[in-house]
C-alpha cells in the first residue's frame, strides 16, 4: 500500500534554518505570521493532507470523473473532502484580509502545497486553479468585480479556471476564435470552445468563474488583440444559468480525479478583466502562479516518490550486501543495502531536498516583492522571481518524473503494478 507521511522536520529545516522566514513577521501587514503561527499550520496542513487527502489519491485515480448530460461528478469522497479544506480555511490562508482572507505570507502557502501535492494532486487541482483565478482578478479586475467575486472565492464557495486553449490552438494564442461582443451595459456577449480546461466542470463549488481570452470585434490581429474576460457559469446576482456548458471530459492517462473539460460559451454573459486588448498581461499574472503551482507538483510527487521507493527498499529482501551480510536473521538483506538502489534513492531525496529549498525562497521573495518598504528590495525579489519561475516549472517537473520512475525501478515488477501506488506517480 502507498504511504505518505509529510516532511515537516525537513521543512522546518528549510525555513527556519536556511531561509530565516521569521523574517516575513517584520515586514508591513505579516507581523501576526510568527514561527510558531508557521509550526502550527505546517502541523494541521499535515494532518489534513495525510488522514483526508492521502486516502483518496488512489480510490480517485481509478474511479476518475463522471460526465453526464453536461455535469461533472467528482469521485467519492472529494465533495467532502473539499469541504473539510474550506471549512478549515485552507482557501484563504493567503488571500487578502479585504476579501476575508487570512493574510498570510505566500511561503506558508507554497508549503501547504508541496502537501497537498504529494497527498492528493487531482484534488489540489481544483483550489490551486481557483488560487491563480484569484491572483488574477485581486490585480486587474474593477473594484466591483472584486467585491463581488473574490470574497467567495476566498472562502473557496466559488472556484476559478483558467481558458486559453481551443481545438485549433494551443501555445499561439494569437489564433483563438473566441469572440466578446460589447452589449452596451458594461457586459460583453462571449461565444467560442475552449478545451483541457482543467476544473473547468464539477460538483465542488456553488459556482465556477471562469477567467476567458476572447477578442473584441476591433481587435488587432495575433497576441496583441486578445482581452480578459470573467464569465460564470451561474450570474452572480440572480444566480440564473448563463450559457456556459461542459461539452465533454477528457480521459487522460494520469489525474484523472481532476476533471479537464471541453467548455462551450453559447452568447454568455462576462466582464472584462484588465484593458481591452491587454489580455495576456492579465492572464500572466494567473499563468505566473499556475507555473509555480506545477513547479510544487513536480515535487510533491518526487517527495511521495521517494517516501515510497525509500519504504518498499527497506522492506523487500533479496541477495545479501556486497561487503558481508546485515541481517543475519533474515533469509536476505533488504535492498536498500545495494549500491545501485542506494543512488537511486540519494538521487532521489538530494532532488526534493534542493527542490524544497529553491521554491520556498521563491515564496519568500515572493512576499519580500509585494511588502517589503523598500521600493529597491521590493524590484529585487521581483526579478528574482520572475527569473526563477520558469525554472521552478521545468526543472522541477522534469526532475519529479524522473525521481517518479526511479520509484517503479526501486520497486521493480512490483512498480508496474498498481497496488503498490508508484505506478500512479510515474
């Protein structure tokens, strides 16, 4: 059986004694986010992530989503799961206290997600959507969007998504087809597809923002006419339908707890986000966190990898040690004890140990960038950050495939075999 057990000791690690993040409670609007505030959250994340994510990780993967006549159902257990994190407040840890949020510093949230990642990624798919949605509206959108949208999203009653891709384009956006037309009260007339729209339809939430890339009739040609768009599925003052549908899931290969949908707006109502023809600046904001975000699932996956492979090494018994038999009362040693299955799992932890301690100081100077007082340090941990989150996505998500299959090469034929747990990681 998978096991998981998060790495708090090694956390601690990380940002008391290499990162100093007690720092963070001398900064303006942090002073409450103390060490030992920070203890007790990693210690409730913990156990959330192990007794209520963890178990569902595997009975989720193989049941996945249900799709039926435009509805999404979630597999068992993952309503009441997402439940217990809102109810706990995880959506809001570090969302603005405006919106009633906790206030809390980006870091304890890049924490809280290496967990959930490990613990469950399907499910951390759905409020981390919902955290970039956030970021993107809290920064481009009207006052009164804000006051309308962000306060149910923080308390994770409404989530987001992000649409960018259509059937005929991907990376060049400059090609999409979806079209805003302006109806003269404020509102815009959103028509087009969008597809691998991941959250983008399920049984979580009241309702689903979803954050659109469409062009205006006056737009420029390419990347340059694309504008922002807030649709919802459900408006938000008469809570009526608004013309958004799921048309299909997809059936993928791997998280297939997260529901990635075909979503069709049919003369759906949405308000823009950002200026007109600015859509991407906008979108990158979201894009920029949903990057780091994937950053953090490379190495949740590495970490419960690595626990796995570490687990199954000390347990399976074959041939003795090179240099003189170690358990003599045993018919063999256990293969932690070969060289080669040793620099595996080195390979492996040396890889979520530096993993751990580059993203959280990206969190930390992620906080450092937006409330630091000084205006030159704030420009400093921005470019920092802008520098590494790229880094933080590829190298990351490269480097946890590979501790993912180091795992199944550790566990051998037993790695290809589902009832051990690694196979799913891989």
């Amino acid at each position: 059986m998978p096991v998981y057990k998060a790495p708090l000791e090694n956390m601690r690690f990380v940002l008391h004694d290499v990162l100093n993040a007690a720092q963070l409670s001398e900064l303006p609007g942090y002073e409450q986010a103390t060490p030992d505030l920070m203890n007790s959250i990693l210690e409730e994340g913990a156990k959330l992530c192990e007794e209520v994510l963890f178990p569902l990780n595997q009975s989720g993967d193989e049941e996945g989503c249900h799709f039926d006549a435009g509805q999404v159902t979630t597999p068992r257990g993952f309503k009441e799961a997402y439940t217990t994190y809102t109810q706990g407040g995880w959506t809001a840890l570090s969302a603005d206290s405006a919106y009633g949020g906790m206030g809390m510093p980006h870091l304890w949230n890049f924490v809280l997600m290496e967990m959930v990642c490990s613990a469950n990624m399907s499910f951390g798919m759905y409020p981390g959507l919902s955290e970039g949605a956030y970021r993107a509206l809290l920064h481009h959108g009207t006052d009164e969007l804000k006051q309308l949208y962000l306060p149910k999203m923080v308390t994770g009653e409404w989530s987001g998504t992000m649409c960018l891709t259509e059937p005929h384009c991907g990376t060049d956006l400059g090609l999409i087809r979806t079209k805003a037309i302006p109806q003269g009260d404020g509102s815009y007339q959103v028509t087009g597809t969008k597809i691998f729209i991941s959250a983008g339809e399920h049984d979580l939430t009241e309702n689903i923002l979803h954050l659109v890339l469409a062009k205006l009739p006056d737009a420029p040609e390419g990347a340059k006419g694309i504008s922002l768009f807030i649709v919802p599925k459900y408006l938000a003052d008469t809570q009526a339908a608004n013309h958004v549908s799921c048309g299909s899931i997809e059936h993928k290969m791997g998280i297939k707890a997260s529901a990635t949908c075909v979503i069709n707006f049919d003369n759906s109502r949405g308000w823009l986000v950002g200026e007109p023809h600015k859509g991407l600046k906008a979108m990158f904001t979201m894009m920029n966190a949903a990057r780091l975000g994937v950053g953090m699932q490379g190495l949740g996956l590495a970490e419960v990898s690595w626990q796995n492979g570490l687990t199954y090494a000390r347990d399976r018994l074959q041939m003795r040690a090179l240099d003189g038999v170690k358990f003599p009362d045993q018919p063999a040693d256990p293969i932690i004890v070969h060289p080669d299955v040793r620099k595996m799992l080195l390979t492996s932890k040396a890889f979520c140990e530096g993993a751990r301690a580059l993203s959280y100081w990206v969190g930390l100077n992620l906080d450092i960038a937006e409330k630091h007082p000084d205006a030159l340090k704030r420009q400093e941990a921005d470019d920092l950050v802008a520098l590494l989150t790229p880094v933080v996505k590829a190298y990351q998500t490269d480097m946890g495939f590979e501790v993912a299959n180091l795992a199944v090469q550790i566990h051998g034929g037993h790695g290809y075999i589902r009832e051990y747990g690694v196979e799913q990681y891989a």
